[in-house]
C-alpha cells in the first residue's frame, strides 16, 4: 500500500486545515500518517517543519502532502520551499475570497478558532447545558432546550448532543426511554410539552446487545431479548407521539447531528 | 456593511465543507448569513438550493459564496449554473490529489464522516472515557487517560477535556484543585503516579470571579479574593510539581486543545 505523510502546518491551531484532512478518507488506497504542526509562527519552527518533510518523503518512499495556512507571506514562501505537494488555504482559499469581496483579509496567526470567533460562547454555553441535561439528569431547563434526544440507553444520545452541542452550539438534553417509560406505554410526562423539538435516537438489537454488554456482561439489561423488546416499544412510543427518529446503528455522530439539524429545522 | 449569504452544500454531512466556514472570520468587514445544506444528493434538492441561492443574491444585493462537496459530475455541474462564487472542495482538493497520488478518489456520499472512518471508534470510546472521568468523578481508570487537566473550579477542564476527545480521540480526564488540596499544600495523592501525563489550566482572577458569580452570586467561593488565592495556590502547587500550565482567560477550547497535544507530545 502507498505510504505518505500528510503534514498540518499552521500558525494557529491547525484545526481548520486539519479538518481537510477528513478529505483522505476519499483514498482508502492510502496509508496515510498525520503529523499536525500548529503554531508554526516562526523562521525557526518552518526550517523544523522542512526537515521533518524531508524525513517522511525519505521514509515513505514519496513526497509529503502537507496543508497549510500561515498568514505571514516570508513563513510561507520559505515552506515552499520544500518538496512537497502543497494545498495552502490562503492561496486556494482566502485570498482569491478575498478579491471576491474586495477585502484585504485579516493575516494574523489563529484566527479562526479565537474566542473572539463568531458564536464561540454561544458553543461553551450549549456544552455547559448539554452536560447538564445529559441522561435526564434534571427536568429543569428544558425549556431552554433547542433539541432533546430520546431513545433506549447506550442508543448514541449523549455523544451525539456533545456533538451538537460542540459544533453547531445547539442546546441538546437528552432523555432516557426506561423500563417505566415502556409499562406505562407513553412518553415521560415531563416530555409532553416539548413534543416539538424531540427528535428519537434508535438502534438494531443486535447492536444494542452488544454495545450493552461490553458493559455489563450476561445482564438481563444486555440480553437480545431485552433489547428486542426495549426497542419496539420505544418505536411504538415515538410513533404514537408523532416524533421522527434516526437508526443510529451505522452512522456517526456527524451523520446524525446533520440529519437532526435538518429535520428539526435549526440553523446555525 | 457587506452582506453575503454562505451556502455549505454537500452529498454527505457538510460538516467538512462548514470546516471552511471558520475561514470567513478572516473577513470582520463583511457580515455572513451561513446555510446548510446536507444530504444534498438528488437534482431536485440542487434545484431548491439553486432558488435559495437566486434569493439570497437578491437580498444580499452580492453573489452567494457556495462551500460544495458533491461526489456527483451531474450535481456538480448542475450547482454551477447558478450565479455564485464557488469553492469545489472536489476541484480544489480532492481531484487535484488523486492526481498527485495517481488515484482515483472515491466519489460516494457521505465519506469524510462515516462510522467507517478512521479513528471514529477510537474518538467515541474517548468521549465515554471523559465523560465518565469528568471533574475527578472517579479515581479509577486513570491509567488508561492519556492526558489529566487540573486546575481550580470552573477554569475551563470540561470542556477542553470533551474537546480533546470527540475531535482527536484523546482520553482525557479531569480532576479539580479544591480547598482540602490547598490546605494540604500538594497535588491529590491519587494523581502522584501520573505526573508525565497531567496538564494544569489556569485562569486570571478577574474572569474566573467572573464566571463563578453566574452560577453563585454573591457566594464566598465566587469573591474575588477567594478566586485571587486559589489561582495564586493552584499555580504553585502546580510549579512545584513541575506541571506545564497555560491560561485559559483568553483562549479558545481549539486553542488549549492543541497547546496540550503540543505539550504532552500528543499525536493524532
């Protein structure tokens, strides 16, 4: 298998250029090794970098990938220096955005991911408020909930209000479907007046069996029975309240923060 | 001041397309309205996203600047009829690449953020791990952390902590510096063994009182004094351990989370 390191040079914290990385995925033929590089704000950190290239090109036996976004135009015009095979965000990018809105744009180091950034409080207080609402902890607040994830335990609820919460600083609760919950056929009472923005997390047994029992092993709670069962009635439960879930079983927390940001109608 | 519309279109999540989006704060002269469009995978969802392009322009009074991520040619090419300023993420990154690595790119929907990605296992065991190690929750499994924040209530651990994990997959625990720590004069004795791997946060005194009396107006435990000793106690506690801190006052979850990876000599 082709070998190549893909380096993430950046004079801030690299995040943004990182996050093309998820790009590699396209070339599963790839093995690729990732080598992040922020704060790379000096002369001295660049020559580093360069030499750290030239080690890679030798031992994967081709030249470097590295994507990089560094304001300073000397920083780099010096990494280029190197052979490499370059994606710069500010030539691809932010300066040809730049002659779009015929605006100089901003160069200094670690823009993008400042607290000064846009909604950046906005995001820590819907991490705060996610934690706080996680697994039914509280029935206070919920007003103040943009999302509330329901479904049976260990279905995905908690790391993917995390994500929303994180990403996108949507205040996501989320709330347990319980044993209670499934004898007295019908949703927790607390939930009845937020029916609006619920939106249902499911699962295949078969999954949910074995995600429960990795924790606890041989229980009643992780057998396929249960589950089975767990999971019907939970579907029941949603679909006589008229709420749209998702079958979390394959897909990632992205996946799902996407399609619940958009059958929930939130924008961020 | 200028207004423009920033459409994020993608056969998958888009969530790697909205990374881009970080980009425009490079640009404070112009005030952007930010669109999802996810899932757009049909030539009828590129139509309706074409008027929502027509619209915005007229409202606007400037083309849109469209992020696009679509696998498809027949998408693709139906998307840039419209009137816009378009960033392909398929033009500029990825077809280029698959040049440089004479391969071709897989083109389905959805990849960069699938459950089959790399990492993504790893990343959510370590958004249980944290979750579950959060605010010295427990003492048991810190072996198996692979970072430990410390520092004073509320200056910032938790959600760095949920950062490092959910983005990097790093396992990082938590644990506060209380008073019972400061009258003792030392570190929590469980934390001893784990040195190499601790990391300490602080936070100027102004902030932090600040911060506290959102949640306890008025209490001792949010005065400015109190705030001023633990910091100042917290801090030599943690110089004579000889644990590397950095401010939080001013910084960034993304930016703490990548001076600790620098730090501790993380690589993901």
């Amino acid at each position: 298998m082709l070998k190549r390191t893909v380096f993430f040079i950046s004079d801030g914290t690299g995040i943004t250029a990182g996050a093309l990385g998820k790009l590699l995925e396209h070339f599963p033929g790839t093995n690729f090794t990732q080598v992040r590089l922020p704060f790379s704000d000096t002369l001295d950190k660049i020559k580093h970098a360069q030499e750290d290239i030239l080690k890679a090109a030798e031992v994967d036996g081709g030249r470097p990938v590295v994507i990089m976004s560094l304001g300073n135009i000397e920083l780099r015009n010096a990494l280029k220096q190197s052979n490499a095979y370059f994606i710069d965000l500010f030539n691809t990018f932010i300066d040809p955005l730049g002659l779009e809105l015929d605006q100089q744009p901003l160069t200094g180091a670690g823009i993008a991911h400042s607290v000064m950034g846009t909604k950046y409080n906005d995001r820590m207080e819907a991490v705060n408020f996610t934690l706080n609402h996680d697994d039914g902890m509280t029935n206070s607040g919920l007003e103040e909930a943009q999302v509330i994830l329901i479904g049976v335990s260990r279905c995905g609820k908690t790391p993917t209000s995390v994500y929303l919460a994180m990403q996108f600083g949507i205040k996501a609760a989320n709330y347990p479907l319980i044993p209670e919950d499934f004898e007295r056929g019908s949703l927790p009472a607390v939930l009845h007046k937020h029916l609006d923005k619920i939106f249902g997390l499911t699962i295949k047994p078969e999954r949910l069996h074995a995600v429960r029992n990795e924790r606890r092993s041989g229980s009643f709670y992780a057998s396929l029975d249960n589950c089975r069962k767990e999971i019907t009635t939970a579907e029941n439960l949603m679909r006589d309240a008229g709420i749209t879930w998702a079958d979390s079983t394959s897909r990632s927390v992205e996946e799902l923060s996407a399609i619940i940001m958009e059958k929930t109608r939130k924008h961020v």
